[in-house]
C-alpha cells in the first residue's frame, strides 16, 4: 500500500474508486503492473533511521517491500505488512534473489489493528515501527491502524509515521486527505508521560512530475519514542 512519494501512481483521495472493496483494489493495482514502485527505500525515512542502532523492525503498508529491504540490508529483523498478495509475494522475492533475510505478511491492517497477535510475526513488541505514505482512496482504519502501531513499540524504540502534507504540484486539485504534523499527533494521542516528540515537522523534497518537469513535494513526517510503558517501566537514563 505504500505510496513512495508520488501521490499520482494510486489514485490518492479518488472518489470515483472510493466505494470499492481495499483488497480488490489494492490486488487489482499491484497485479495490474509488473512493479508498482522503484523498490529503492523512501528517502525520509532513510534519512531518520540510517544513524539508529538496529533491532525489530515493522512496516506497515509495506508494498514491494522497498524500505523493509533497505531495513533488513542494514542489520533489523525487518517485517512488513501489505494487504495485496501480490506486493508481498514480490517483495519476498526481492529478498529471496538478494539474499536477504526479511519477512512479509499479506493480511488486512484493520484486521491487524484489532488483533495483531492473530497475525503471525507481528505482534511485536517492534524497536522500530513504520507507516510510510499510509493514505488510501478506498477504506482504511488509518487512526486505528496508527494507535495499534504505538502499542507495539518496545520501550526506547520508536514510530514513524510518513505522509503526503499536500497536492503533487502537477495536480493541485488533486482531492485527499493531506495530514499536517499536529493532526498526526492529534490521531495517535499519545500519554505524553509515556512518549516523547523527536519529530513533527512538513520536509519538502525535489521531486520529477509526470511531464517530467522537477518539482517540489510536502511531505509531514513525525518521530515519536517510547519512554515508559504503561506499567511504570522506563528508558533507563
């Protein structure tokens, strides 16, 4: 499910497909085509993850499975989770053929978000939890899905969460729900006893438009850590 930074390849916010069932659409989009997306990882998150020490990792959305590779390549016990068969099955390939060791489940995140420990492998507790571009024109729990993640993070571990803040500037009618930093926070509500904000900001990024004129895209990208769980346990300092 993930939309690596280019809002146009999955209809973000169309209401003409809004009314179709999310596994048929999202199977019907990756089946449709040979590959979907670059299989490079996300840059943003690159960016924030590259200097942290390595540990579990979970993707959520994770289509062809770009950033869970990237992750697996770097030293995490990396996991992600797509709805589409078809994504996950190429991005176990793409481990398979690299010979990296990184493990995909195909099931659905609002399934998940109710029960995780029914998903095999996913309920955690994770180091590292990632919801990149999680924006969708068919129904998806997205605030649901996003508290579930914070509940799986480990103590001292972190959720990042990685969406598009506005219109591709080739589209800027293009309709959607584009979260800002604080509405983000808003949706997790977070105990801020129990978290702390490393990150909530609007980044810009060059990006190449459709008529392949340069471009910029926003993106709102935010870091929350834990730093004590509900029964008492902390950080140690």
């Amino acid at each position: 499910m993930h939309e690596h930074g280019d809002p146009r390849t999955a209809g973000h916010g169309d209401a003409r497909v809004s009314q179709q069932a999310p596994a048929e659409f999202w199977e019907q989009r990756y089946a449709g085509a040979e590959a979907v997306w670059s299989g490079k990882v996300n840059r943003s998150l690159a960016e924030i993850v590259s200097d942290w020490t390595p540990g579990r990792s979970l993707d959520l959305g994770c289509g062809e499975g770009g950033d869970v590779l990237w992750l697996a390549e770097r030293g995490w016990d990396a996991t992600g989770i797509d709805l589409s068969p078809t994504a996950t099955g190429r991005a176990r390939a793409a481990a398979d053929s690299r010979g990296i060791a990184a493990r995909f489940i195909a099931t659905d995140l609002g399934e998940w978000a109710s029960a995780p420990e029914t998903v095999d492998g996913s309920a955690g507790p994770y180091d590292l939890v990632t919801a990149s571009f999680l924006q969708s024109p068919v129904e998806l729990p997205r605030k649901r899905i996003l508290r579930a993640a914070a509940e799986r993070v480990a103590l001292g571990g972190r959720l990042v969460v990685i969406s598009h803040a506005a219109a591709p500037g080739w589209a800027p009618d293009h309709p959607g729900d584009f979260p800002s930093p604080e509405s983000e926070l808003a949706a997790l509500d977070l105990a801020p006893e129990l978290w702390a904000i490393e990150l909530a900001e609007v980044r810009a990024r060059e990006a190449v438009g459709p008529d392949g004129v340069p471009t910029v895209l926003k993106d709102t990208l935010v870091v929350v850590r834990r730093l004590r769980d509900p029964g008492g346990a902390a950080v140690p300092r």
